[in-house]
C-alpha cells in the first residue's frame, strides 16, 4: 500500500509539473511534423507491399494457368493414333507413306 501511495504522489507531481512547464508550440509543431512524417512513410511501406503482393499473386496466377489448366499431355485420341505409335517404333518405312509403293 505504502507503494502504491508513493507511486500516485509521484504521478501528481508530473502531472504538475508538465501543467507549469508546458512544452514550447515550436517543439509541439516539430513533434507533430515528424509523427506526420512517420505516417506517410508507414502509408508508402504500406503501399509498396500491396503492390509487391499484387505482383506476386499474378505470377502465381499465371504459373498455375500455364502449368495446370493448359494441357501438356501427350494423350491424343483420334484417327491417326495408332499410325503415329506404329510409325515411332518402326521408324519411317515405305509400307506408311502409301499403299502403292508396297506394290513397287
């Protein structure tokens, strides 16, 4: 308790005197100038890293489309699918090109 009562007495005595010896307007508008300064810069850091994520959202974006949505595969279903696999193990033969030249 004795320290409780000896903390209020010391908070008194600085509430008193700050309201005596007031700081200076030069020194308020120096302090308010520079907390200025300190918030535009927070703004522009702030305005940099939305930038940045943007940025990195959109390479993102497009590396997910390029590797994911655009297909790669070589699963090719048609008419000319079993020609191709046969030409690819064979390798380029006359018998392929037409069926007259086998007869020549």
């Amino acid at each position: 308790m004795e320290w409780w009562i000896r903390a209020k007495k010391g908070d008194q005595r600085f509430q008193e005197e700050l309201k005596v010896n007031w700081p200076p307007t030069e020194l308020r508008t120096a302090l308010a100038s520079s907390m200025e300064g300190v918030a535009n810069l927070r703004n522009r850091r702030r305005t940099f890293v939305r930038y940045l994520a943007l940025a990195a959202s959109l390479v993102l974006a497009v590396n997910i489309y390029f590797k994911f949505i655009v297909d790669h595969g070589d699963f090719y279903e048609g008419p000319l699918v079993d020609r191709a696999f046969d030409y690819s193990l064979d390798g380029p033969r006359l018998k392929y090109f037409n069926e007259d030249v086998t007869k020549m």
